[in-house]
C-alpha cells in the first residue's frame, strides 16, 4: 500500500509563490486521491507493488491490462507529486551549482548573433507553456549524462518504459495542470511557471543529478 507523504513544510511555507489554499487541495486533495486510487487498482489484482514507486513506473508494462491504465493516471499521478513536493523550498540555492552547474552550461548554452547565452529556462518554460492541457514538464539525464527538457501529458512520466517515449531520467519537475496554479495565477501559466524558480531547492536537483551519473 501507498501512502501520501507527509510534507515537509507548512502549506503557507511557498508563499507568495505558490498559495496555502492551493498547497493544500492539491496535497490533501489531488495527490490523496491519486494515492487511494492507485491502491485500488492495485489492490482489484491483487498485487503489492515494490517499495518504492518509481519502480513501478518501469515495471508499467508487465502489469495486467486491467489495470495499466489506473497505475498510469495515478500511479504516475503519485509519484509525480511527490518528486515535485520533494523539490519545493524557499530557501535552499536558487541556482544550481558544481557538476549540475557545468552540465547545464554544456547542454543549454547557445550563441546567437555573436553572443552566447544560457537557454535553460526558456527551453523548460517552453516546454511547460506549449503542453496543451494538463502535463508536467521535466528536467532530465540523457545517457550520455547531458540534460535535456521534455513535457509529458497528463500524469505520464519518463520513468514510464515503453509507454513513454522519453528517454531520460528526470530530476526536475513541474506540475502544469489548472489545478497547480488556478486559483492564484487563473490562467496565467506563464506566470506561475516563472514564479517556480522562486521555489526550486536546487541541492534537491543536484542531489539527483548525482544518483543519475552513478546509476
Ligand atoms: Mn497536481
């Protein structure tokens, strides 16, 4: 059985950024029922999933058809959240720094008319801008250990094999469903994404992109 983690801040802690009232529907709320529904699911074939969810993610394809479905709407929902909640913190660095530093540096920097210039935010806010409907956008390692930015629809994921094409371990993400965002930035996307900079713990990311090499 999921459980629904506890968080680790106060649900006013992200203000003015990101709102008590939407912290917490969206934590008590929207990812509860993603929990409980994927423990339905789970349970309706009785099977226990391993510890951790991630794992789940890339074992999507060898589960019963009956219940792929379910397990990709919220699984994917829940381990989706919790990757994002994980993230979140006013304080913490706002830029990143080290390896994580250097590989973004190499994999975003561009030159245009002469002048080189760090395309990384644009690129991901591009990406959270241009997911029609509700989705995630991701920050990820490749292979190859350089980064790359992709959206998802929905709560589908790049840990999910052979049902997403994506091919990339995420170490970033970030929610863009209405649900995330309406009730203080109404339809303005652009703003809230802006905004999630002001929010990301950039030692969390680091941390990941670490795992990511030696995996
Ligand atoms: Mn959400």
């Amino acid at each position: 059985m999921y459980t629904l983690p506890t968080l680790p801040y106060a649900y006013n802690a992200l203000e003015p950024y990101l709102d008590a009232q939407t912290m917490e529907i969206h934590h008590t709320k929207h990812h509860k029922a993603y929990v409980d529904n994927l423990n339905k699911a789970l349970e309706s074939a009785s099977i226990s999933g391993p510890d951790d969810p991630i794992e789940l993610m890339q074992q999507i394809q060898s589960l019963p058809a009956s219940i792929q479905t379910a397990v990709r709407n919220n699984g994917g929902g829940h381990v989706n959240h919790s990757f994002f909640w994980e993230t979140l913190s006013l304080r913490g660095p706002k830029e990143p720094s080290g390896k994580l530093a250097e590989a973004i540096q190499a994999s975003f920097q561009i030159v245009e008319a002469g002048q080189t210039r760090l395309n990384f935010k644009a690129q991901f806010a591009q990406a959270a801008m241009s997911r029609f409907g509700s989705g995630w956008a991701w920050l990820g390692v490749k292979k190859d250990h350089s980064l790359c930015v992709c959206s998802t629809p929905n709560q589908d994921n790049p840990w999910m094999q052979g049902l997403v094409d994506l091919h990339c371990t995420p170490i970033l993400g970030l929610d863009v469903w209405e649900h995330a965002y309406y009730l203080h930035y109404q339809n303005r996307r652009a703003e809230y994404v802006e905004a999630f900079w002001n929010v990301v713990d950039w030692s969390v990311v680091e941390k990941r992109y670490e795992a990511a090499l030696r995996a």
